[in-house]
C-alpha cells in the first residue's frame, strides 16, 4: 500500500500541526537548520536517519516512505521547536554511538541488518519511550515512535489493520457504523 | 507543555461584586453565565489556568503516546492536588478530575442523561438510603434548559426514560456496527437497546464544530465537539462576568454574627492573598473540594467548619461503579473509530431483578435486594492499534501481523452502579499533610456496601447473558472485585429540608449561612446509575434563579 501526501497530511492535521490544510502545506524538502552546528546533524541527515528508522520499523507492505517521512517529520520540525531540538540531539546520540560500537560514522550509514542489530543492541525495542530520558529512550520516542504514530494515526497505516479512522485521526463520524467492507 | 502562562492578567478582586463563584466548571459557568445575562457583577474565582484550545491536538497526542503519563494531558498532579486515600478502597482523585476553566468536562466523556423518578424517592420505593426534598417535576424544566445549553444530541427512543416534552436541540448519533451486531442478540432475549443522549454535536451547534472522529473523546476532543465548560465561561465574560484564573479560594470568611459570608479569601501566583467580597457567593468547586473549603473555613462561629452544624459536610460520598463484560467474536466488530457510546439500555435501571424474554430465551430473573443498573453498549472495546504499536516491541511486518492479530473482533459492555450514601464514606481534612499553600489535603475514606457489590454482579449476570447470546469467547468481567470508581463525585453536602441532617436546602442555600449556596453533585441525596453532569446543570441553573431572586 502507498503512503500518500494525504496521509502525510492527515498524519499531521491528526497532531495539529496543520489545520484545515492541502497538501501544499507539507514540506518538500527537508527543512536547514537556523544555527548551523559542526557537531549536530544537519536538517538532511536528520531526515535521512528517520527514513532509516522507517525502513525497519514499518512493513515492508508500504511504500513511498522516504516522501511520507519528508512531509511528515519535516513539517513537524518545521512547526514545533521542541520537536526539531529532540529529534536532532536523539540523531547526534544515535550516530555516536554508531560511531563508538560499529564501523561507521552514522547510524544511516549502515546496512539494515547493522541497524537492527544496533536497535536491539541499544534495547529500543523494549524501551519505554521518554523525551527527556537516556539516549535509548529517546531513540524510542523521536525517532520509532515518532515514525509509528505518524504511520497508525493515518488511514492507510489504519487500513492496514483494518480501521480506516484510527484513533487521532479526525476520519469523520460515519466509519464507526459501516460494516467491514465485503 | 506546561499550562498555559497569562501571569500578567490583573487578579485583584472586583470592587463591587453581586456574586462570588468559586469554580469554573460546568456547575460554575453555568451559574455565572445565568447571572451575568441577567445583568449581575459576577466574578468566577478558578483555582487552575486557562487551557488554550489551540494545544488541544497536543493535548490528545499526550494521550496516546505512552511516555506522557495521563495526568500531564491536563496538567494534573503535584503539590497543588495533593491528597490522601485512607480508607478501605484506594480513590485515585487526580485521575477523577480537572482543574483549569472548563473544570472536569475537559476530560469527560460527555453522555448525559436525566435522573429516572424513582432516584428522587429511593427511600420510599425500595426502604434505603433516602428521599430528596425535590422531585423530578421540580428539575424537569432545569433538565431542558440544561439540554439546550449543552446541545445534546438525542432522540426519544429510551422506554424507560421520565417524561420530556420537548425534543433534544440536536439529533442523536446513529447507532454503531458493533450496535447492529447487539441488537440481534438483545433481540432474542428481550433487552431493549436505545440511543445514548450525548453532549457532543451531531451536527455544527452553537458556533462549535460537528464531530469529526478523532476517537480521543475522553480525555480531549481536539474539534471541540464534545461540549466542555469553558463554553460558558466565555459566554459568562460576554455577558460582563469576570473570571480570574490561578485563583485556589483558601477559605470563606463569615460577618461577626457568623450568618454571612463577608469574602472569599484567594491567592494568587505571585503569592499575594486577596479578599473578593460579594453580596452572594456560591461554591462549585467540585464533589470533594466544596466539603474540603468549608472544613478550611472554621472559625469561632463555626468551629466544625463553615455551614456544617449538621456534621453531614464530607459525608455520605458516594460514586458510581463500573460493571463490565467483554469477549471476542468471530467477525469484524469495528471498534475505536470514536470515543463515545451509541447505545444504552435503561431497562434493569426500576426493575433490575426483572426476566426478560425474547424471540429466544431471556435473562433470568434475579430476587435479591438490588439497587439501579444502566448498561452500556462500547465503541472502543479492545485495543486501538495506535496505542498498540507504540507499546510494541515487534516491528515492521511483526508489528503489523501483531496488530492485525489484536485488533478488530473485540466487543464490550459496561455498566454503572451507584452506590449507597454511608455516613462513613467521607472527605475529611488531612492535617498531617499540605497542599502548595499550606492548607491541610482532603483524605477520602471509600468502600462500597454489600447492596451495591450484589448490583454490580447482577450487571455482570446480565452483560454475560448478552455476550454468550451472541456467541462471544474469551469472555473476561470487571466485578466487584475489580470495578473502580466512574469519577463522579457526589453527596458530600447533601441536600434536604431539615438543618441537623443536611448542608443545604431544596433552594440550593445552606442552612446556616444565608448568602452561601452549592450548585454541586455534592448536594446528591442518592446516586441513582446515570452519569450525574445534566443533573449537576439542572441543579445549577435552579440554584442561580434562587440566587437572583434573593439579590
Ligand atoms: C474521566 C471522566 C469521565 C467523565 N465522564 C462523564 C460523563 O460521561 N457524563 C457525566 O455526566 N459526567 C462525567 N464525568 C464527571 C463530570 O466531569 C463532572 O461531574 C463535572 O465536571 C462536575 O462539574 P463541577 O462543575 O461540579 O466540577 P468540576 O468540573 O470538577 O469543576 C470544578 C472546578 O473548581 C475548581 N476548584 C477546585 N477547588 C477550587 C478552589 N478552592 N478555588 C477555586 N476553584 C476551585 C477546579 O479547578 C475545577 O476547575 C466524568 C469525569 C471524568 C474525570
Ligand atoms: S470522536 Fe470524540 S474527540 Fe473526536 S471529534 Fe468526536 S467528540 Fe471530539
């Protein structure tokens, strides 16, 4: 199934980030930094990062990812700053770390099985997400969970599921009477 | 997000006030918005901040996404909600309310419906607890002015309803699938299902946007839809009213003659204490707070705390609990679209040993002393696949096959009971403990009678007949044993004719304090087994006439 702008879209109007807005409102390019830092991520390799993350946290079912990560994650850093300063330092932490324990100097660098393996080797997996927790916990919530809500908060992720107005998306008041499609 | 910052908002007291309004939750807007229309100086005195609608989509990603604990959704917690929980049953008060303009409706889930007749005569019809000093024909007005204010959405269908006359001012929500899939089973045993009346627009009403779906009703409706009370309270500030934020009420301070209410003494954030006077002042601060501000206003006059000479202030709270059943069927039951109920049934609310029959079979009868029981028919039975995958620990197609796996054949049924007043169920003061501003926390001591334990099984009784009827497996209960409290906070100043058993009057005014009134779900004499909130407006709405008429 293809993520569209419009899921991108909704994923946001979802999160408020655009009210009653078109697809022209999104992002498509990822968004420079105002401060250029040597020691943080720039706006393309933060977005990079996210569209790695999402090929291993989404399913393989999907596709056009790296539009719909853009659109999303580049509109949220765009509109709400503590969103774009947790986001950056969760990358800046996650490619130290790359940088420490595997052969790379970025976590994107790597091949997806590195990646899993580093995920796991960090314990995202099981990690309760925190915004303001150790690095793993903020790898959870920035970048995983970040990805998950945008992706389960549209339609099409719902659809996938099964439920084409998932809860956080303003999917009108008429779904919940039909009844599964034939 | 920390609450909304208006520190520079001028926070001295009015002048010249008619009418001191402590709270600005529905109770609260409701009276201040009646007076102010009618050409009163009112001032609204509200303990939390003002919450700006636009950070309500935040507010609702919060609740979603784990890491946010449920009490950051409204800024609950911390030393200025202190309390403690020493009796038989834990009480986790914070979770049962919210402070801020709009008070606890910001949180609410918003079905609303009218007390039955038999509530007002509890005593009379089944020789427990109490009579009230009013009946429904003395709120049946208030009920439809409360209707239209809130804009319900309803329809005419529930049998078992009191009287109206007039339609609800906006048409009911249809019912759900996973209602069609109910009814057939109801249908063969004789359970009659009916809409839910719903403070929630069905259509746009009063400026507020129709509902769009967003599925988080409770504990944030990011269109507005749902109605919550900083409705009135910025029709109250249209009409003249004043509402000062931030401004917890300390204590009420009385005349010499100790009849009056001279001011009520509030702080402010910047630490300073101010006095607003008024010729009325009225308390809406909530089933736990109202008992809790009159036990912090002792004085030589009233050495129990104000306007209790009856002792009864704290006492007799009582809640409604909540009785479930839910299982999974073979077939999609499309659940988590919305936040809110479509269907109901009141039938075993006057009669609930009653067998019923239908097409094929019924439920048994029951002849044990029972008290009311409403059930309800869930929208949101089972996991939301959102909240799912953010708690995951699988991802990509794992995640995806787990959530497929979780999500879609699940189906619920809930229930209130409402328990009996007891003297020793109560709001006291905790002085071992203080609040930001020094004052002692309230202690609530709770447990639930045998009655009400008996009601909730026969509710489980009933719901099970109803899953099993329609071929539900898996099937798990929330009984007695692990109901919990549906956050309605009621009794604790109960309302009656004579003074040395009650805290205030059929008019809403404590017996001992002549310019003291409560518009409250603490002026309950019972419980009844609806949600109390269109009650709670009725009864501010009468309250608010008697005001006028004295001033
Ligand atoms: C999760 C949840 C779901 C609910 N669902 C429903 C439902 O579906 N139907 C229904 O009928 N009811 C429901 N309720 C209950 C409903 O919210 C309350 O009955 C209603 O809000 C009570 O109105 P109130 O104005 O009396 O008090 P509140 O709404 O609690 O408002 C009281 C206000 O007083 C303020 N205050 C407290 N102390 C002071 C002080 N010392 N000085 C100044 N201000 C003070 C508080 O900050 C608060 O804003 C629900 C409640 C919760 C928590
Ligand atoms: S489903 Fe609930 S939260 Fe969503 S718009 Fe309707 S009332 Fe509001």
């Amino acid at each position: 199934m293809e993520l569209t702008r419009r899921d991108a879209l909704a994923a946001l109007s979802g999160a408020g980030i655009v009210v009653g807005g078109t697809a022209s409102a999104l992002r498509r390019n990822p968004i420079s930094f105002e401060e250029q830092s040597t020691s943080l991520p720039s706006g393309e390799e933060v977005m990079e990062t996210l569209v790695a993350v999402a090929d291993l946290v989404y399913p393989s079912a999907i596709s056009n990812v790296r539009e719909f990560v853009v659109g999303y994650a580049g509109t949220r850093m765009a509109e709400r700053a503590a969103y774009r300063s947790g986001v950056r330092d969760a990358v800046a932490d996650l490619d130290s770390y790359t940088a420490v324990h595997f052969d790379a100097e970025r976590f994107a660098g790597l091949d997806a099985s590195d990646r899993s393996v580093l995920l796991d080797q960090l314990g995202v997996r099981t990690a309760d997400p925190s915004p303001e927790g150790t690095i793993t916990q903020r790898v959870r919530y920035y970048l995983v969970n970040e990805l998950l809500y945008a992706l389960y908060a549209s339609p099409t992720g719902g659809e996938l599921v099964g439920i084409e107005n998932p809860q956080g998306h303003p999917g009108g008041p008429t779904s919940y009477r039909q009844g599964p499609p034939e | 997000m920390t609450a909304e910052d208006a520190s520079d908002a001028d926070r001295t007291p009015s002048d010249r006030a008619d009418v001191c309004v402590v709270g600005a939750g529905p109770a609260g807007a409701l009276v201040a918005h009646r007076l102010a229309e009618r050409g009163r100086d009112v001032v609204v005195l509200e303990a939390g901040p003002r919450f700006e609608f636009e950070n309500r989509e935040e507010r609702m990603e919060r609740a979603i996404r784990p890491a946010h604990d449920e009490l950051t959704v409204w800024d609950m917690g911390g030393e200025r909600d202190r309390y403690t929980s020493s009796g038989e049953w834990y009480y986790p008060l914070n979770h049962a309310r919210v402070k801020g303009v709009g008070g606890s409706t910001l949180h609410w889930q918003g079905m609303v419906m009218r007390h039955h007749r038999s509530d007002f005569d509890r005593r009379t019809q089944d020789g427990v607890a109490a009579d009230w000093p009013i009946d429904y024909e003395d709120l049946r007005p208030y009920y439809g002015s409360a209707e239209t204010e809130m804009g319900v959405a309803g329809a005419s269908d529930n049998p078992f309803a009191p009287p109206r006359e007039e339609p609800y001012p906006l048409p009911a929500f249809e019912p759900s699938y996973s209602d069609s899939l109910f009814a057939e089973a109801c249908e063969r045993l004789g359970v009659t299902m009916h809409t839910v009346p719903n403070a929630r627009n069905s259509e746009g009403y009063d400026d507020r946007s129709a509902c769009v779906g967003y599925g988080t009703c409770k504990p944030v409706c990011p269109s507005g839809a749902k109605y919550s009370a900083d409705v009135h309270v910025e029709k109250a500030e249209a009409e003249g009213a004043r509402v000062i934020d931030r401004a917890p009420v300390q204590r009420l301070v009385t005349d010499e003659s100790g009849e009056r209410v001279e001011a009520a003494v509030y702080a402010t954030p910047d630490g300073v204490e101010h006095r607003q006077e008024a010729r009325e002042v009225v308390l809406a601060c909530g089933g736990v707070e109202i008992p809790r501000l009159l036990l912090l206003s002792e004085s030589s006059a009233h050495p129990d705390g104000l306007a209790n000479s009856s002792g009864a202030v704290g006492r007799y709270f009582m809640e409604h609990l909540f009785a479930g059943a839910g299982g999974v069927l073979d077939r999609e039951t499309r659940q988590n679209h919305v936040g809110f109920l479509t269907s109901e049934s009141h039938q075993f609310y006057d009669d609930p040993g009653q067998s019923t029959s239908g097409t094929d079979g019924g439920v048994p009868a029951s002849d044990a002393d029972l008290g009311p029981i409403k059930l309800e028919f869930l929208n949101y039975a089972g996991p939301s696949p959102v909240e799912m995958a953010l708690h995951s620990d699988d991802w990509g197609d794992e995640l995806l096959a787990q959530l497929r796996d979780s999500y879609g054949t699940h189906v619920a049924m809930g229930g209130l009971v409402g328990q009996l007043p007891r003297k020793e169920n109560r709001i006291t003061l905790d002085r071992s403990r203080t609040d930001d501003h020094g004052n002692p926390v309230p202690d609530i001591q709770w447990s639930i009678d045998a009655r009400t334990r008996r009601t909730i099984e026969r509710a489980n009784e009933i719901q099970r007949s109803v899953l099993e009827e329609l071929g539900a497996t898996d099937v798990s209960v929330i009984g007695p044993d692990r109901t919990g409290p549906a956050y309605h906070h009621m009794g604790t100043t109960r309302m009656g004719t004579d003074p040395t058993e009650s805290v205030v009057n059929p008019n809403l005014r404590t017996h001992d304090v002549r310019n003291l009134s409560i518009a409250s779900s603490s002026v309950f004499v019972t419980s009844g087994a609806v949600n109390p909130t269109l009650t709670i407006a009725a009864l501010a709405l009468k309250c608010a006439d008697h005001v006028d008429e004295r001033l």
